[in-house]
C-alpha cells in the first residue's frame, strides 16, 4: 500500500489489500464498515503494539471508554482526544510509514 490516500480508497474495495499489517487490516475493515471483522483481527494478535492501540481505537468507537483506556494503557499510549476519525487517519498514516 502506497500512502494513506490509496489505502482509504481501497476501502471500496470489496477484499482488503494484500500484504498489509493486522493493525492496518483491522483499520481497512472497521473503515469497511465491519467493526466485528475488525475486532477480531486486532484480537488475534494482542501484544502487539500496533494491535493493541487499533484495540483501543474500536473499543473508543463502541463506547466502551473503560476497555479503550485498557487498551491505550497496553499500548503505552495516552487516550487519544481527536475525532474518531482523525484518529483513524493518524493511525493509517503512522501504520503505512512503517
């Protein structure tokens, strides 16, 4: 995936790109329109630091504030303050950088 504008264009797709980081897998399907899928994906790989941050990040947009500042915690990352979706936005860009 090239930058940030390609990955949330590819949102209409109706598969993910392939060859993308769970954490991003994660972002590309909640942005999908399937927090489950989503869910799922950061939940089979907790620990790691990307995951867990994505973890908090749909915890957030369910409004389950407890279990995100749980996640945020793992993370080692305070609770973010921006919009869901500039915090979305953040978290793709940062995630595609890597």
């Amino acid at each position: 995936m090239a930058n940030l504008e390609s990955f949330r264009d590819s949102v209409s797709a109706d598969t993910p790109p392939a060859n993308v980081s769970p954490a991003l897998l994660a972002l590309w399907w909640v942005r999908h329109g399937d927090w489950n899928k989503a869910h799922e994906t950061v939940q089979g790989h907790e620990g790691e630091a990307d995951c867990d941050v994505v973890h908090a990040h749909l915890h957030r947009q369910e409004g389950d504030m407890s279990n995100a500042g749980g996640w945020y915690r793992r993370a080692g990352r305070p609770v973010s303050a921006l919009s869901l979706d500039e915090e979305w936005t953040q978290l793709a860009s940062e995630m595609l950088s890597k």
